[in-house]
C-alpha cells in the first residue's frame, strides 16, 4: 500500500484559520473607542467576533450603538485596518510548517476568505505567500461570499482543479457549509474563533482537528476517495 498524501489542493479560510489576525483587528477597534472617549478592549472579548467581520467586530465593540451607525462606520474600520494589518497579527502555530509539507509534497494551496480581497492581498507578502499562494478569492471578488459555494468553485476554476481533489479549511460554520455546497470535503480548524454557542460537531465537516501541526500527517486529512458527505 502507498503512503498516505496530502490533498492534491487545499483552499483555506484566512482569518482563525491560516492567519491569528485578531491583534491587529484589536488595535483597530480600539483605535476607534479611543476616538469615541471608550476605554481599550480585551483580546479575549473580541477574539470569537473575527472570522464574522468588520461588521461582528463593531457590534462586539459598540454593543451600545445602533446597528444603522455601526454600519456606517464599516469604512472607517477597514481604513484604520489596513494601516494596522501585519503589524501583530502571526500565522497560528505550525501553518508555516504545514504549507511547506504541502509543497514539498507537490500540493497546491489557496486561499478563499470573506475578508476584502485587497486587504487579504496586503497581508501575503508580510508572511512570503504572494509568490506561494495559488489563488486568492475574496469576499468582494465574485457577487457571492461564504456560505455560498461561488468563491470556492471559482477557486477550482481558476486552478482547472476539481471538487475531488480539493479539502477547504475553515474556522467558521459559513466556511464548512460553503465546502459542502461545493461538494468539497471539509476541515473544522478548531484552533480557530468561535463564539461560546457555535458547535463545531454539528457543521457537517469531515474531520475536526486541533491544531494546523496535527494536519502535518497526511492520514489525518479526509478520506481522498470520496466527495463531500
């Protein structure tokens, strides 16, 4: 019997899935209290909000503050973001060894987030991935965001890749739906955000896994022969 091996492609949610980017989006929201006369932040407080956006984000900041004004400050967050984006944030731990196990193993990997896809494109080359990263599909790039399937598939598209050869990563119960409707096998990054209600084991993903190292086994990916359930 052969060895196992990764996935031939692997696409991945950005944000609590390749990237703890929640430092950054702290100093974001906190430079916005500061403007407001509010105190700074606890990570903590924050750190479940990130995979849901800017807009989860203010509302955890602004619980007090009607929604119709949060949404008016959306991009006054995203500008104050993209001066802060790399200056804290850090791939999880083991990612960085996990994307040289699949290229070294001639897999391919991508990235399809819902974050803007210029603020996505910022952050690659701060972590050397402009060059590495394959494909990158933002949730402003096609008319349609996770949970819906049309950012992955046209990530399979653009890479003349099918579904079957293809596992999606993600923190985020939008991430394992939109792998499902794309009938992608699917990976619940557990090391991920989560808000205290959320309940990884009823998403659907194929397999729940703790940290990126533990991925660095082949065997603990899904089962390559099979699509989606």
């Amino acid at each position: 019997m052969s060895p196992a091996r990764f996935p031939p492609l692997v696409l991945f949610d950005l944000d609590g899935t390749l990237l703890d980017s929640a430092p950054d989006m702290l100093a974001t929201v906190d430079r916005m209290r500061a403007a407001r006369g509010v105190g700074p932040m606890a990570l903590e407080a924050l750190r479940p909000h990130v995979s849901r956006g800017a807009r989860a984000m203010l509302g955890a900041a602004f619980p007090d503050v009607g929604v119709a004004i949060r949404e008016r400050w959306v991009p006054e967050f995203l500008d104050i973001y993209r001066s802060e984006i790399g200056r804290n944030s850090q791939p999880f731990d083991g990612v960085a060894e996990l994307l040289d196990a699949l290229e070294a193993d001639g897999s391919r990997w991508g990235i399809v987030t819902n974050k803007p896809e210029y603020l996505a494109h910022d952050i690659l080359p701060a972590l050397g991935w402009e060059s590495r990263c394959r494909v990158l599909i933002g949730g402003d790039t096609l008319a349609e965001k996770k949970p819906h399937p049309l950012p992955l598939l046209e990530a399979l598209r653009r890479l003349g890749a099918t579904a079957d050869q293809c596992v999606y990563v993600g923190d985020d119960e939008r991430d394992i739906v939109a792998a499902r409707a794309a009938d992608m096998r699917s990976v619940v990054a557990l090391w991920g955000y989560r808000l205290p209600e959320d309940v990884p084991d009823a998403w659907g993903g194929d397999r729940l896994i703790a940290s990126p190292r533990d991925l660095l086994d082949p065997a603990a990916w899904p089962d390559q022969s099979a699509g989606a359930a």
